[in-house]
C-alpha cells in the first residue's frame, strides 16, 4: 500500500481473521504513531509509506513500545516492581516520556493487571501475576472449556474450521518464530474462543474471556518456549481432525488432556 490507500476495516478484518473490534484498536494505534489519519467520510487512510524512510521512526517507535510493554511484563511476573508505583519512578527505569508511559499504562489498564491509585500512583493486580492465579485459571478452564465440546448441540462449521486449520498450519510452518509473544498469546486465544463459541452459550465463551485476560501476563513466561509452542500448535491440529467428523465425545477428552499439560515444566 501507499500513503493515501484507505484502510478499510471489513477488508482487514477479512485478511487476518479478526473480528473489526480488534482492527479498530489497531488503526488508532497507526494513527498515534503517526502511520495513519482518520479523514471525514473515507475512515483511516495510510499516512505514510511503511517501506519509506518517513515512516522508520513511527515504526521504531511502535517496535520500542512492545519491548518495553514486555519488559514491564516480565518485571511484575518476576517481581522486580512494587506493587505500588509512580509515573515518575516508571519513566525513570524504562526511559520513557510521559506520552509514552501514558500510553502503556492506558493499554496495561485495559488488559487488567494496573489500576490508577485514588489520588496518586497506580498499583499492580497481584491476582493476574501470582502462580496460584494462573493455576486456577488452567483448573478453570480444563473444566469448562470439554464441558462447552460436550454441550448438546454443539456445533462448528466446515467453514470455521477450515479457517482455524489454516491459520494454525501457518504457525506451525514457520510463523511461530517470526511473532512477538503477544502475536501467539492472540492466535492461542482466538484458537480456543472460537471452539468453545460453537456450544451456542454465550456464558461459556465470556468466561473464557475473562480467563484469558488472567492468563495474558504468564504468555510472556511459558509463550517464550518454541519448542512447546509447536507441540501446542500440533494439539491445536489434531483437535480439529476429530471436530471436523463432529467425534465431540472423543474432542471433549483431547482438550483436556491438551489444557491439563503445561507448555513449560514446572509451569501450570
């Protein structure tokens, strides 16, 4: 593409297998690094060339805050932070502006693992980084997530998996080692939303979500190990391979076996 080329969302939306929700959030992040502009009655249009020298800095720019975010990750996880912190003391170990530090902290607060404190600071959720948290998640969702496969009526269309075959072919052909661990922390969790939405119970598939965003801190710990990625990709296969000839008895075992084996040892 080329600078004026609009973005246009269904378009996206269609090309990466997302839902418009997530596309939304990602063009306004173009549009504050700088890479795209919102104009009246076109939607976003591409502000700059991305293979052009003008956009290198936004580029940078947006590769810098992904590191730190992830550095700020592994800092709470490994509990190198307080649990109470100021923007000040913030800005100072991670090197960062206000507007940036902002930013992050706008994002790390969405996500549900910072709050701004009554008056002054922000405090980090110990829930989302204790290990019995994470523990209980995956106990959770072991529980729920065969349960919603064994529903009756349970259902996912030809067309759905194909879908998630692809994608999950892609990753395990290669593009494993070309993603942040954010990128598999996303496609780990599509992967799964989408099965446990053909039980047609909306309960089921919001609390996943919830967990999820529980579990969003420890992808930076047990996302790490590649070699347990791919395993995981392989389970992610062959789950598909029995839903695709509706063995939902048989499929409701495989997930759990899948969800009851840590990617890494020692890691629930």
């Amino acid at each position: 593409m080329k600078a004026g080329d609009r973005l246009i969302e269904q378009r996206l939306a269609d090309a990466l297998d997302l839902s418009r929700a997530p596309i939304r959030l990602g063009l306004k992040a173009l549009e504050t690094a700088g890479l795209a502009r919102g104009e009246p009655h076109r939607g976003f249009v591409l502000a700059k060339n991305p293979t052009s020298g003008a956009a290198q800095p936004a580029l940078a720019a947006v590769r810098r805050r992904e590191q730190v975010y992830a550095t700020i990750a592994g800092d709470v996880l490994a509990s190198r932070l307080p649990a109470d912190v100021t923007e000040a003391e913030l800005m100072r170990r991670y090197g960062l502006s206000r507007a940036e530090l902002q930013r992050l902290l706008d994002r790390i607060a969405a996500e549900g693992w910072v709050a701004r404190l009554p008056g002054y600071g922000w405090r980090f959720a110990e829930t989302v980084s204790s290990p019995e948290a994470h523990a209980k998640a995956m106990a959770f969702r072991a529980v729920i997530e065969p349960a919603a496969i064994a529903q009756p009526g349970f259902a996912l269309s030809q067309d759905v998996i194909a879908r998630l075959r692809e994608r999950q072919q892609r990753v395990f052909e290669g593009e494993l080692e070309k993603m942040t661990i954010g990128e598999v922390f996303h496609s780990g969790c599509e992967f799964h939303e989408e099965i446990i939405r053909g039980a047609g119970n909306p309960f089921f598939l919001e609390s996943l979500r919830r967990v999820n965003s529980i579990r969003r801190l420890f992808a930076y710990r047990s996302f790490a190990d590649r070699d347990g990625m791919r395993r995981h990709v392989r389970e992610h296969l062959r789950l598909l391979e029995v839903l695709e000839t509706r063995r939902y008895a048989e499929a409701a075992e495989l997930m759990a076996k899948h969800l009851q084996r840590p990617l890494v040892a020692g890691l629930s």
